[in-house]
C-alpha cells in the first residue's frame, strides 16, 4: 500500500521566525541534535514507512539542503524508480516565490501528475517526531477519507499562538473548523502532516491556480470540511515543534532528556543522515563531560555540561561550556566561559572570552563569526 504512495516534503515553511539561523539555509537543513538536520527526521520516517518515492519543494537558500541529501543515498531513496527528487521553484514575473503550500503545489503540478502513486503524504520539517505513517494510512483507508490531518491536543505556547492551525471535529473525528492562529490555550494543533489521494490533490492545485488561493488551511480545511470528508489522526507520541530560536534551544535542549531520546531515535525506526568518516571524541587529561551529546571528530580539553556538541567542535583547556549548543567546525579557545550560547558552523571564540545568554533568548552567533 505504501509502496503506491508519494511523499512531498516542504524545506522553507516557516523559515522566517528562525531569525539569522534561517538566513542562508532552508528549514529543512537546520543541524539539530549534533549530527543531524531537521530533514533527516522526515526522510528516515518517509523510509521506515516504506514511502520511496519522495520530492522535496524548495524555495530559496537551498544549496546546504542539496548538499546535505545528495542523491537520498543515505535514505535508500537513491532509485531509478521514484527515490529523492529536488523541486526548486518555479519562478514567474508575478510571483517569484510561493506564498503557501497550495501555490508551492501548483508549482509541481506536472511532478504530481506524472506520479504513479495514489495516495500522496505531504509534510513541513519543523515538527520533528518519530511516526509511522502505515498507520496513518491505514486509518486513511479506514474512514475512507479524502483528506487525513495529523494533529496533536495540547497547550499552545504564547510564542506560537501566531503560525499554529487548530482543529474542531465531531464525536467520529471528523473536521469540522480549522482556526489560524488562535486565541485558546490549548487545542487539537496540526502537525502539518496530510495525507490526501493524489487524483484529489491534482484537481484541487489545478482548482487553487484558477482561484488564486494558496493557503492549504483556508482553501482546503476552512472551505472544504463540508464537501470533502477530512479527518483528524491524532498522535500521542513526542514531537519537537521548531518554530523559532528559543524553540529550537528549548527542543535541543529536551534531547539530553534519555526517555525524549529513546523516543525519538527508536532502534526499531533508526534516524538516518549523511554519512562523515570522523575519528571518535578525544578527550583530554583535565576534561569533564556531563550530561552532553558530542559527536564525532570532536577534541575536548575543558569541560562540557548539559551541551550539545556537533562534529569537529574544539573546546580548549581551562573552557567552561554549559547548557550550549556548539555546532559543527566551530572552536572555543581556552579559558572561556559560555552559557545559553547557540554557534552556529565555523565559529572562532578566541581565548578567554566570556558569553552569556538565557533559556528564553540564548545568544546566538552567526556562520563563520569570530569572537
């Protein structure tokens, strides 16, 4: 049944409330977890669910998401039927980029139609998880449902009340209102996960280009619950919503939880990425490591607390780094101090400098910067 399916990843939803981390990369390929990126979450679950044939849209900023996915290799999604496909936009004078899911759509109409698949799962990278989609499907198959939402009943965060989409259904879980960016404190909030068959999709992208409309919540789940047979999937297991840069210390911050661990890196649904040939961590005689994950090529020399280390970080003697995410290439000289610091790639903190930040807003240094 899967086999018959087609995956479509968007790599730029949301890109924007991700400040500087965003600026120069998609959504998609943002490093999370040490050796990671956020699209490695979504193929890995795309391939444990046997969906091998999958395109990612991308809009601008993709060259680190190119690089990062190569040919889907890693995903065994490097095929001569189906596999990774790479969709870049499709510019017109009036509308160089897309606005919205459904006008990214219309973009692809011609990847979609030629797909042999019938039924297509579609899905954003900033919710990070570890599902099954053959359940999800089956459950499609089940309510014999034109469209599937995947949605999760919790408490909204303030800091998200803007760009999260709630749902209201009946006692058999049909949708029946969808609401953008609500006012309640707590609700049924879409994973943006979809699952819709292909022939439906086609006819309503075609539908939304000859009517303007590009948003999938309201040209779909607002005007279509009383013609289309929508229903709500809910999924109880852990997910990571990134939707900004204190989200995403705060999800990354959650990894150094093991229970959070074992829930989002099951062995029986393994994460995969990009392969790198890295020697193991060197530590030196004075350093100390607690409660961190720290990848591989690593030389450590100070001492590491409640941090995320990405490959090839090194941390000199006398350094002091807590509760920091220290990204890959990136050095801190000796006898610094960081705390709630974010680096992103090739970073130089030179020797003795003393950097703070706070939970709610860690301090954050640009690509490339040197301190």
């Amino acid at each position: 049944m899967l086999s018959k399916t087609l995956g479509i990843v968007f790599s730029n939803m949301h890109d924007t409330m991700m400040g500087k981390l965003t600026e120069n990369r998609t959504m998609a390929s943002v490093p999370f977890g040490g050796r990671y990126r956020l699209v490695d979450f979504v193929l890995s679950n795309m391939i444990n669910s046997d969906v091998k044939d999958v395109g990612i849209i991308t809009k601008s900023n993709y060259q680190s998401l190119m690089d990062h996915v190569g040919n889907g290799k890693e995903w065994d999604l490097s095929r001569k039927n189906g596999g990774l496909t790479i969709l870049p936009p499709y510019g017109r004078m009036e509308s160089v980029f897309y606005r919205g899911r459904l006008e990214a759509l219309g973009n692809i109409y011609s990847y979609i139609k030629e797909s042999k698949a019938e039924l297509v799962i579609m899905t954003d990278c900033d919710n990070i998880a570890s599902i099954d989609y053959s359940d999800i499907l089956r459950y499609h198959k089940e309510k014999d449902a034109d469209v599937t939402v995947v949605y999760q009943n919790k408490a909204i965060a303030d800091s998200v009340h803007r760009d999260v989409t709630t749902i209201s259904m009946d006692e058999h879980r049909r949708v029946n209102g969808a609401y953008f960016s609500p006012e309640a404190k707590e609700g049924n909030v879409l994973l943006n996960i979809t699952v819709i068959s292909k022939r439906l999709l086609e006819r309503i992208v075609g539908d939304a280009v000859s009517t303007n409309f590009y948003s999938f919540t309201q040209g779909v789940l607002q005007m279509g619950n009383q013609r289309l047979k929508i229903y709500g999937y809910e999924y109880n297991g852990y997910v990571a919503n990134i939707n900004s840069m204190e989200s995403y210390y705060d999800c990354s911050m959650e990894l150094l939880n093991p229970k959070i661990r074992r829930e989002l890196f099951p062995n029986e649904r393994p994460v995969y990425t990009k392969v790198r040939d890295e020697v193991p961590v060197k530590y030196g005689i004075n350093a100390v490591a607690s409660n961190s994950m720290i990848a591989d090529g690593c030389v450590i020399e100070g001492t590491v607390e409640n941090s995320i280390i990405f490959r090839g970080v090194k941390i000199g003697k006398g350094a002091v780094v807590k509760n920091s995410i220290i990204m890959q290439g990136s050095v801190v000289g000796e006898n610094c101090q960081l705390d709630c610091v974010i680096t992103d790639k090739d970073v130089m903190i030179r020797d003795s400098r003393k950097l703070n930040g706070c939970k709610e807003y860690p301090f954050f240094i640009e690509k490339g910067r040197a301190i």
